[in-house]
C-alpha cells in the first residue's frame, strides 16, 4: 500500500510536457508560461496524504525529499524522509527502488505513466485527450486549475495544479476514496544545467531487479 500510493503521487506528476490547447491559453497565462519556458527544473517537495474536509481535515501521512526533471519522460523523484524511496526515469524505462527491500522495479515508462495524473510534470501525453481541463479558485494568492481525468482506469478522480507568479507551487490529487495527496515545492530551479548520465539509473549492489 505504501509504494502504490508512492507511485501514484509520483505518477501524478507528467502531462506538463504536452502542448497546451489554445482553447484553454488565454486563462491559464501562467501554465503555458511553465510549459513552454521550462524544460528542465529541479527542487524539493513536501507530501501529505490528508483526508476529510474543512474543519474535519486530518493529516495521515507526510514524507519529503528532491525532484530534477527534463521533458518529456525524464525525472528523478527521490523521497529521503520519513524513509527512503527512489522513482527514476530515462525517457524509456520507469525504475521504482525501495531501499529497505532493496529491491529495484522496472516498467516501461509509457505503460506506468498512460492517462494516469502522473504524466503532469515529465511526460509528453495530449493534455485534451486524456483531461478536462477548467479553471478553479484562486486561494492565499495561488491560482488553481482542474483537472479531470477522461479516463474511468485510475486512481485519482480530480487533480490541482496551484501557480503563483509563474511559478509552479502545489498540487492536490483527490482519489475516489475521500483521500487527497497534496504536494508543496520549494527552492525549485528553472532550466539548470544537468550532466548527461543524470536520469541513467544504476542498480544497487545486491538489489533485486522485477520487470513489470
């Protein structure tokens, strides 16, 4: 259960390398701003699965760690608190490496990823084939969009993506089940420069390797 919500929220992050609908542009300045402009990035990230609402709202879970992206299909999604779990792709092949197994799963990267939320910030799917895409509320200054997905096959049943002056701030992944993954990015870096071999994935000594 822990790795499939792992994978889920990490999953809910790569559609943004698709190409925006000119339909959607003119309100949604800031998204086609991010698309277009940022090719690359790399940050830190704060997860907490949260359920309920309003005054109801209780804290489940909350883990965090660092993020380096270049579209499409390329990420590194590496959680080092409150354990260690790394989700890595080479624009090919998707690798999931639970330390305390030490066991490494691989999957091709277009079968883990499909219509799934999780093609939102790394992979190059058609924004408008697999989401309905409309503006939401702006809160504490962040502007919101809403997505759903088109798809009945997956787990989440609406996704937030929060800008605040340009810049990529939160996202909110509600599932079917009243649970929500929110995730914060911090210290996050546009266009930097990255080596060549940053997304080339090594196995661990000793790690059992699964192919899916």
């Amino acid at each position: 259960m822990r790795k499939r919500v792992l994978v889920s929220a990490c999953a809910a992050l790569a559609v943004f390398a698709a190409h925006m609908p000119a339909a959607l542009a003119a309100a949604t300045d800031q998204l086609q701003s991010f698309v277009t402009g940022v090719k690359s990035a790399k940050g830190e990230f704060t997860q907490r699965q949260v359920r309920g609402q309003g005054d109801s709202l209780k804290v489940t879970g909350t883990s965090s760690g660092s993020f380096v992206f270049a579209r499409p299909g390329k990420f590194t999604w590496r959680y080092a608190k409150p354990y260690e779990q790394l989700l890595q792709a080479d624009g090919q092949t998707l690798y999931i490496y639970d330390k305390d197994l030490n066991q490494v799963t691989e999957r091709k990267l277009d079968g883990a990823l499909g219509s799934s939320p999780a093609a939102i910030l790394f992979g190059s799917n058609d924004f408008e084939k697999n989401f309905t895409v409309k503006n939401g509320p702006t809160r504490d200054g962040v502007e919101w969009l809403e997505m759903t997905p088109k798809s009945k096959d997956t787990q989440f049943e609406r996704i937030g993506i929060g800008f605040k002056g340009g810049n990529l701030e939160a996202m909110e992944l509600r599932d079917a089940f009243g649970n929500t993954t929110l995730l914060t990015f911090s210290a996050m870096q546009k266009n930097p420069p990255l080596p060549a071999d940053a997304f080339r994935f090594t196995v661990p000594k000793g790690a059992d390797v699964m192919k899916q």
